[in-house]
C-alpha cells in the first residue's frame, strides 16, 4: 500500500490519445459528428415534441418511447460536444472531474437504455398476452413507477460504481480512447481493483437477467400472436420495431466491449468506430425505426408538418 501511494500522483487532468491516427482528416470527422449530433437532436426531438403534445400518443408504449429518446439525447450530450472541440484541438485533454463526468453520463445512459428496454418489453408482453387486464396492470401509476425504476437504477448504480473509482489513487493519466469511461480510469490505479470488479460481476449478474426477461417476454408474445392474424398484425405493428432496437442496442453494446480487448489486433480507428457504435446507431434509429414503423407516430409527425407548411403559405 505505502509502495503504491509513492508511485501514484495527483491526477488533475487525463489525456484522451485516441485521436491520435486522425490528425490528417480532423476536419472530415468534425463535419460528419456534427451532422450526426445534429440529426440525432433533430430526429429525437421530434419524436418527443409530437408525443407530448398529441394527446392521442399519451399512451403506456409511446410515453416509454418518449423516455427512450430523452435518453439518447441525454447520452450523446456527454460526448459530442467535447468530442466536437477535441476535433478541433491540438492536444485532447480533459480536466480530472471532467472524465468522471463523462463516464458517469455515458454508464448511465447505456444502463437506462436496457432499463427502459425492459420495461418496453413488460408493457408489450401484458398489452398482447393479457389484453383484457392490460389498463388493470398498466394504469398511469405504474407507468410512473416503471420510469421512476428505469432512470433512478441506473443514475444510482453508476454512482456507486464511479464512487468505488474515485476513491483509488491514479497512477497515470493515459487514456486510450476518444472518450473517458470506468474500465479506462480503473487501468491505471495504483491499489487492486476486487472491489470494482465484484460490483461489475453483480451488475453484469443484472443485465443478463434482464435480458432473458426481455427473451423470455418475446417468445410469450410470438406464441400468442402466432394463434391469429391480428395477433400478427399488431406483433408487427408495435414489437418488430421494439426487437430491432434490441438487436440494434445488444450488438453495437458489444462491439465496444470487443474493442476493450488487448488481444484483440485491430487499428485505432477501428477501435473508435467500435467504441462510439452505441453512441451514433441506437439514437439515430430508434426515432426512426418507430416513426416509420408506428402509424399513430407517422401521422402526427406528418400532421404537424403539414400544418407549418399551411401556415408558413398564409403567411
């Protein structure tokens, strides 16, 4: 312990050395992340402005829907915009409560979005499985509650997590990737890590049982449905979008835990590519994958469009 503490050092500040093979087309990866912020706000904003003020669309699955799209705002505001002006810097540098922050903002997103993700597969479950009982099950205050669960769970483990972090001493500032997070921060402290590694087991132990929630959820609802030719329908009306959001969170979620690897042989910008994936494919889509796939959201959004293009003439 004393021989640790020598060597570890006040960190104030951590360098970010993943940008380090992009010096040459710093300008190319600023315009293409800022039009990809740009339209992750654009797409994500608008599906939430139209659920919330079409009364219509207050409904269990689009309220879920709504909190879904917060989240992804939320989650690409803890890295855009530093990743934007690391882009435009000569050296990538950020400062110690900085990193944390960020980490702390990007845990918690990617956590929520498996949260809320569950409880989407709960609502669709009792909607389709139990549809005489679903405003019995579902009513507005277990709507609240679900919400209340799928944001404070992960805002309150996350901070356990980087509470266990903090508490280390630091004995480098080297991190390499283009964002800050727990696993990059934890390779460089000075005294072992058991402690932080059995609460990632315990939460790795949750995410998986949410998982097979979610799965076993799925194959309830593709037996009932399969019984008749509505079931059919609304399985693809209101699930099919649902599962490619799974499918889309569960395999870019992956990619990032695959660049972690050290023996994993692969460039570094193929290493960012897979880092970011959860944070350009799941907000970019899931506004789109049920704006086109939910009538009721199509025709809002279609509605009001029409509606500024007939005052923008009488103007």
């Amino acid at each position: 312990l004393t021989k640790a503490m020598e060597n570890s050092t006040q960190v104030k500040f951590f360098y970010l050395f993943g940008l380090q093979e992009t010096f040459n087309n710093k300008s190319v990866y600023f315009t293409l992340s800022l039009i990809t912020y740009l339209l992750i706000i654009t797409v994500n904003l608008t599906l939430i402005i139209t659920i919330i003020q079409e009364k219509g669309l207050h409904e269990p699955m689009y309220i879920f829907l709504c909190s879904l799209c917060i989240n992804g705002l939320y989650g690409t505001a803890g890295f855009y915009p530093k990743f934007l002006l690391d882009l435009q810097s000569d050296v990538q540098v950020i400062s110690y409560g900085g990193c944390f922050t960020q980490a702390y903002v990007i845990y918690t997103s990617v956590t929520c979005e498996m949260s809320i993700l569950t409880v989407m597969s709960y609502d669709r479950y009792v909607a389709i499985c139990r549809p005489l009982l679903y405003h019995t099950i579902v009513t507005s205050l277990t709507v609240r509650k679900l919400l209340l669960l799928s944001w404070c769970y992960p805002l309150f483990i996350s901070l356990i997590a980087l509470s266990l972090t903090v508490r280390l001493p630091l004995c480098g500032s080297r991190i390499d990737k283009i964002f800050c997070d727990n696993p990059s921060i934890l390779k460089h402290a000075c005294l072992p890590i058991t402690i932080n590694q059995n609460w990632s087991r315990c939460l790795i132990v949750v995410h998986v049982l949410q998982l097979l929630y979610i799965v076993f959820s799925y194959c309830m609802i593709v037996r009932t449905c399969v019984k008749s030719s509505k079931g059919r329908i609304k399985f693809t009306q209101t699930c099919v979008p649902h599962l490619l959001t799974i499918v889309i969170f569960i395999t870019v979620t992956l990619f990032d835990n695959l660049q972690g690897w050290n023996n994993v042989n692969i460039t570094l910008n193929m290493r960012n590519a897979m880092a970011v994936q959860f944070l350009i494919i799941p907000p970019v889509l899931n506004p789109l994958i049920y704006g086109l796939n939910l009538q009721q959201i199509r025709r809002a959004v279609f509605r009001k469009c029409n509606t500024h293009k007939i005052i923008d003439i009488r103007r």
